[in-house]
C-alpha cells in the first residue's frame, strides 16, 4: 500500500510525501527499531523529538504515525520535509494504530 | 583440528576467494638435505618450528622433517646421520593458487601439521600452518576484537592498519569524513544519513548501505550521548571493504567489556525517555558490521572501527 492509504484511516497527515509501505513496526526504543524494522515501514510511536526522522531516514521508514495523541516538534517536522518523510498522528494508542494495519495485512 | 574445518566449511562463502599466497607464511625458513639431523632439532628448538621442508642443492624441495622424525632419530640414536636419512619423503604440498577450501580439505584428508608451498620449478615459497589458517579465520569473520589502551602497542594503533585489507589507514585520504561537532542528542544522525547519501551516491546497494548507516548512527550517538567531547566519522573503501571509523577524544568507556553486553547503558534518564540509551548500541553495531573494533580506555577517547564487506545474497554493489 501507498502511504497516502493511512489519512483514509483517519490518521492526521502533518508532511507531504508518499512512499511504499509493506510492513509496520511498533516501538518506542530507537535501536530497536533499526534493528528490527524492514524497509518500507510504518513506524507507530511515541516519539516526537526529531531525532526520530533520522531513525526513519537511516531504516528505510517511509512513515511515522505518533500515537496517543502528542503533536511533533516543529524542527521534527522542517526535518521530516527535508528527508521526505510522511509523518502522521493519531489520538489513538499504539495498539488500536498499528491494529488497522495489521487489519489491512500489513506485517 | 576438526574444529577449524568445521568452521571453514560453514563460512566458506567468505573465503571462498581466499588463495593459498594470501595465507601462507613467507619466505619461510629450509633445511638442507645434507645436514646433519641435529641441526634441524636446534633450529626448531630456537625458532618453535614444529616441522621444517627440507632442499636439495637446486632448492628444490625433497622432504620434510618434524618433530616426530627428530624423536625417531633420537631413539635410535640417528641424530648425527643427515637429515635426508630421518625425513619424511611423502610430503604433501600446495601451489600458491589452490583455495582455503582445498587446503581444509588436505589437512582433514591427511593430518599434517604444515603444508609447504611450491613453485612450478618445485622450490619452496612459503608454508601454511594450522595457525595461518585460525589467523585467517579470526581476522576475516565477524570477530569482535576488544582492547583497552593498554593493548595498543600490541594492536599497533599508531600506525594501525586495517587488519582485513592490511591498508595503512594513517596514509589513506578518507573518501567521506564527518565532525560530529553538536553535543545535542536530538541531532544525532546527520552524520550517519550524510554517510548513507554519499554510499548510494557511489553505487552501493541499498542493503548494505542500511546496515552501514545503522551502524554508523549507533557510533555518532554514543560520541554525543556519552563521550562528551566532539568526535570524527571517517570511511574508506579499499579492496572491496568498506571500513567506517568513528572517534572522539572524550571520557572513554571504563569497561569495555561490560559495554558491549547487550541492555547495559550508563545513559541518563532523560536520554532513556527520548529513546535512547536502551544499551543496543554497541550490539547494533556488532550486528551490522562484518567486523568491529572498540579501542577505549577511562578519559582517553573511544575508537571504533568497523568493517563491511558482502554478506551472502547480498551485492554490495546496486
């Protein structure tokens, strides 16, 4: 799927971009997900701090869905426009977020 | 001995380039044949040799003498006689062409401690050993070497040389260098996605280049998180490795040991909060390079170097 699917989810866009998605990945710990994330992720977190774009950059991560309701750093954001990262967020927990995709057979 | 064959036969993919010359000691030391047995005793005594090809006047080779033959001569009270008497006559050996993989073989086939290496013209070139063969092993796979400060001289960092490539790094001009010259966490990574863009720009794959770039940010988030001082990402490629080194002058790591265990951190908490300090860094790195090497002492700094070459299924090259 395209991530442009996850704003007919209800997820809130916040940056342009689209890319390919074949998997998700649902973790706070940043090496963990380097470590464990494919290419062509959706990543659900709770991270907001602009680091989390150059996690995604160096991953393959072609988008970021922040759970539980918390808003993105405005340099997050510049940054995430700089590397053609699609960011989202969502009031929904990180559970019930990566649930819809796992719905739509996502893995 | 079973062991190492063992090894070789699961790893073989990364050696199977790996030719006999690349392995082999040389020159290597000979005997002649006219000798008298107990010279070639006092050389292996001197020199800890465990065998010795032995020549005939062209240099060419007729025999091997070991330990095992001086103990014969010794029983029957030989020792005076020339070695031609006491040697062994059926010496296998190899060219300096055949693969790592035959010589395993020949070792398993025939349970000799030493090869020597000839020429056409049957003069000896070199010899592989057993202990060529673990050097080899050990300075080709993913070995993680660990050493505090006060091993340099025995690692030779002054004048340190890639050990996979035998490349003076001191003398290379690194084909992608970075400062790490920021002490905000946040900011982590610039160097690692500068290091990734560059790679893809010469052609690498995006597969090796993930791994890479992993790597790499694990090591220029440790310089920020923990060194508190700035630091230095170089990258060299040479003779089909990519070697990525990363240093800073900062507090250094007390244990290094105790480092690399995989959920140790001494991070503070609000790095925890942001993500970080997870204690994966360091086995991030060891999963993703072929090979590394910290070098770390308290208040000295932390090198780290690691190596990437192709794994198998995977082209280094887009």
């Amino acid at each position: 799927m395209r991530t442009s699917e996850l704003e007919n989810l209800g997820f809130k866009r916040i940056t342009k971009g689209d890319g390919e998605l074949k998997h998700g990945y649902t973790c706070d710990l940043l090496s963990e997900v380097m470590a464990n994330a494919e290419s062509d992720t959706v990543w659900f977190t709770v991270q907001s701090h602009i680091n989390v774009v150059a996690v995604a950059a160096i991953t393959g991560i072609n988008a970021i869905v922040l759970c539980n309701g918390h808003e993105f750093d405005e340099e997050t954001i510049e940054k995430a426009k700089d590397e053609k990262i699609s960011l989202f967020t969502t009031s929904l927990n990180a559970f019930e977020a990566s649930g819809k995709l796992y719905d739509k057979g996502l893995r | 001995m079973e062991k190492i064959d063992d090894l070789i036969k699961r790893v073989q993919f990364y050696f199977r380039e790996v030719t006999v010359e690349e392995l082999m000691t040389s020159p290597v030391f000979t005997i002649h044949q006219a000798q008298a047995t107990f010279r070639a005793k006092e050389a292996m005594r001197l020199r800890h040799f465990s065998g010795i090809p032995v020549v005939d006047e062209r240099n060419q080779l007729v025999g091997i003498i070991s330990i095992e033959d001086i103990i014969h001569a010794l029983e029957s009270g030989n020792l005076n006689a020339p070695i031609s008497q006491n040697m062994s006559r059926d010496v296998v050996t190899l060219s300096k062409d055949e693969l790592i993989v035959d010589v395993a073989k020949k070792f398993e086939l025939h349970g000799f401690g030493r090869f020597p290496v000839i020429d056409e013209k049957k003069r000896v070139i070199g010899i592989v050993t057993q202990h060529d063969l673990i050097t080899i092993l050990l300075s080709k796979l993913s070995i993680l070497y660990v050493h505090d400060a006060r091993r340099e001289p025995f690692v030779h960092v002054d004048n340190y040389r890639s050990i996979p490539t035998g490349v003076d790094l001191k003398k290379e001009v690194p084909e992608f260098q970075f400062d790490i010259d920021y002490m905000d966490v946040s900011l982590s990574g610039i160097g690692a996605s500068k290091l990734k863009k560059f790679l893809r720009s010469k052609g690498f794959s995006p597969k090796f280049v993930k791994r890479v770039a992993i790597a790499t940010y694990e090591a220029e988030t440790n310089v920020v998180i923990h060194s508190g001082s700035t630091g230095i990402i170089n990258a060299y490629f040479k003779y089909g490795v990519l070697t990525v080194r990363v240093k800073d002058e900062g507090k250094g790591i007390e244990d290094v040991d105790m480092a690399m265990h995989e959920g140790f951190s001494t991070a503070p908490d609000y790095i925890r909060e942001m993500g970080f300090g997870a204690g994966m860094g360091l086995a991030n790195i060891k999963r993703c390079s072929d090979r590394m090497m910290i070098i770390s002492e308290r208040g000295k700094g932390v090198l780290i170097e690691m190596n990437f070459w192709g794994r198998e299924n995977e082209n280094i090259r887009a």
